[in-house]
C-alpha cells in the first residue's frame, strides 16, 4: 500500500519506501535585532544562527533553524555546528539512513559525539519536519497530538536602567502578557534590584516577576540580593548561581523563601536528575536546543515531571522557523502545557509584541507562528508548519562566511 507524503513543494508523492537522507545544506544566517537585548552583561544585536537543509531521496527536504548561537551557554558557534554536522554526523550517522528513524539517530548522535547538544538539535528538528511532512500532519501530532490550542507566554525585557524597564513593562502588560522575565546584568546588583522595585511598582501585585542571572552571582551575592528582592514578591529567581554550583544551589534553597529555578544547570538528562535528587531547585528552564532537540526534550520533561517539578521553555531567540519547532513541543507536552514559556524569538528580532496588529515580512520564516494577547499558536501545516524565506536568504547570510554542503542536494 503506498503513502501518501508531501514534497518540501508541496506536491503530493505516492512511494512504498520511507525517504533515506541523501544530503544536507547548511548555511550561517543573521537577523539583527531593531534593538539591542542586554544581558549577563553581554549586548546581543544580532541573532546569528545556523540554517539546515536536510535532502532525502524522496524530494523531502527538512528545513529548520538552530536559533542564537550562544558559546557561554552552549559552547557552540556557526563554524562549529556546521562542521559536527558536515563533518560527523552526516558522514557517520545521517547518509543514507531512513529518515523517520528518529529515536535510533539521536542515539547514534550521542554515542558518535559528546556534548554538541545544539547542533544534535538542528537535525533532530529537520527530521522531525521531514516526518511530519511525509505523512502530511503537523509535528505535533507525531509528539501525542494537541494538549492545548493556544501556549500562555511570558515577555522577557532586557537588563536596562529603570525608566525604559517599566516602559517595556506596562506595554507587555497592555498586550495581554501576565508574567514578565527581567535580565539582570546592566549596571551593578543595586541597579538590578532598583530595575525590580521599579518595574513591581508599575505592573502592580497581580503580574508574575521573576529575575534571570544567567549564573552570574556567588553564592553571598546570591544570598543578600534574593532578601533583598523579597519586597517585590519575586515569582522565582532564574540560575543564580553558576552552573556548576548544584551543591551551591540546594545549599541557597534552604536559605530563603523565593523559590529557585535549574536553567544553565540542568542541560543533559543526568544533570536534572542530580539537581533532582539534590532538591536543588523547585522548578527548571527548558531550552530544546540544551536538551538536543524535540526527542530528548520529551525525555528531559518526564524526568522533571517525575519529581513534580514546572517546567518553562526558554528560546534562543530564533526566527520563525526556530519557533515553530519549539511550538510544536509546548502544545503537545501535557505537563509544560500548564506552565507559560519564552518562545518569543521573532518578536524580539522584529520588536514587535503580536504578528496579527504588527504582521512580520521580512523574516527568514515566511509566515511565523501567530502571537496574539500574550499567546502563541501553533501552525497546523505538515512537518513544522512554516516554509522557509527564500527570496530573503541572501542577505542574511552572516557576513564573511560560507555554507557547507555534504552528500547530493
């Protein structure tokens, strides 16, 4: 009996035989930012990310995006990813297998290579695509189908001075988002403290705050900068201290009454489970790209759903593209369906709050999820639901680099 699947055009394909991955495109690509995010005092003014186009023999074509590369976070760069895949993993792992065989390629990625959890990601999300595309549904149905309809979110404002935090505040608020995210890392802790009793006093008591440090304090920076946000009803405290420092982490929880979040700290599936058995945390930040990808991000939320655990998604900050393969996740995972997330990366690219009153078009995503009232919608087309820019590629192609193309594309 044949399947019916859909080309990366498309057209319809009648075939007996699943597509077998032939070749892979990978490009560098830039959106800049129409304004600059600040953080651990770092200023991004541009996304600078890693585009892949996955080939099979069928014409199927897995298109995704790594989102931001972030080499304190992730230890990983344009040039890095593009190699690991053009270089490892399609040699070794990807050419010629069958590309819904989704679970056995993750694990021979992670048997082939250590960490690279970014680039795995990548692949796993144009696999995910390309599946999606072949039977003609979209990449949620393939993860359990839809929890919810619609993902509430959260607004993440950059670390500023006072006056522009509470602007950017009360117009989140106004657009329908109920929990606002502040990075700290603009000036010192007392400017960061002076940000959050600012912004508290504007949004008022019934708007969720809670602070981001990235792990940038020690442990008595830590300890007297969270009783002093204690005032300002703090909804929890972000990676306080440096991703090393469980031991630290379980030790500040015992310390004091706002509750502590896991991100830079619970990256691979046995780092949650120590933090887990360390009670080092009363609740964890996702990012898919950490975890490796949509698979493994299932694995990494049943471990923390175990121990009762919320889980938040966090983003980095990808276009349209990197979006909706995260959106995918978010609607169908029951658990972090309960939770809001950050998936904001084309809003904070393109400074905009919704995709309905402020259209996007010059995306590398030709239509990106749809952002309303402080929610984001998941696109209900085959594989991740959005096709990419094309016209648009050639100027955001990051400057002074090159692609990388292995095997027949």
């Amino acid at each position: 009996m044949s399947v019916e699947t859909l080309s990366s055009a498309g057209e319809a394909i009648h075939t007996r035989q699943p597509p077998r991955i032939v070749g892979v495109e990978l490009l560098p690509v830039s959106s800049p930012l129409k304004h600059a995010f600040t953080m651990r005092e770092e200023t991004l003014r541009s996304i600078d990310s890693v585009l892949i186009k996955l080939h099979t023999d069928l014409g199927i074509v897995g298109i995704a995006d790594s989102g931001n590369v972030s080499p304190w976070y992730l230890g990983e760069t344009q040039e890095s990813i593009m190699a690991m895949i053009s270089s490892v993993l399609f040699p070794q792992v990807l050419d010629g297998e069958t590309a819904t065989n989704i679970e056995r390629i993750v694990a021979r990625m992670d048997f082939l290579c250590r960490e690279n959890s970014q680039a795995k990601a990548l692949v796993d999300y144009a696999l995910h695509d390309i599946k999606g595309k072949l039977y003609g549904v979209p990449v949620y149905e393939l993860l359990g189908g839809k929890s919810v309809d619609k993902i509430k979110l959260a607004w993440v404002m950059s670390a500023a001075e006072p006056e522009p935090a509470v602007a950017m505040a009360r117009d989140a608020v106004a657009e329908g988002f109920g929990a606002l995210k502040l990075k700290t890392g603009h000036g010192t802790l007392s400017d960061d403290i002076e940000m959050v009793a600012a912004v508290r006093a504007a949004v008022g008591p019934d708007i969720r705050l809670w602070v981001d440090i990235n792990g940038h304090w020690i442990y008595q920076d830590a300890l007297e900068a969270i009783r002093a946000l204690e005032p300002y009803d703090m909804w929890f405290i972000e990676q306080p201290l440096p991703e090393w420092d469980i031991d630290g982490a379980a030790r500040l929880r015992r310390k004091v009454s706002t509750p502590i979040y896991a991100d830079e700290s619970a990256r691979h599936l046995p780092d949650v489970q120590e933090i887990i058995r360390k009670d080092a945390a009363d609740g964890l930040m996702i990012k898919v790209p950490k975890a490796g990808g949509l698979l493994k991000s299932q694995q990494w939320i049943s471990i923390a759903q175990s121990a009762g655990l919320s889980v938040m998604c966090g983003c980095m900050a990808g276009c349209g593209l990197e979006a909706a393969a995260y959106t995918h996740l978010l609607c169908a995972n029951e658990w972090v369906s309960r939770f809001p997330h950050e998936n904001l990366g084309p809003l904070h690219i393109h400074d905009v709050f919704n995709t309905v009153d402020e259209p996007i078009t010059d995306d590398l995503a030709r239509e990106v999820p749809r952002y309303e009232g402080g929610y984001l919608h998941p696109t209900d087309a085959p594989g991740l639901g959005v096709e990419l820019n094309q016209a648009l590629l050639p100027e955001r192609v990051t400057l002074g680099k090159r692609g990388v193309v292995a095997g027949k594309v």
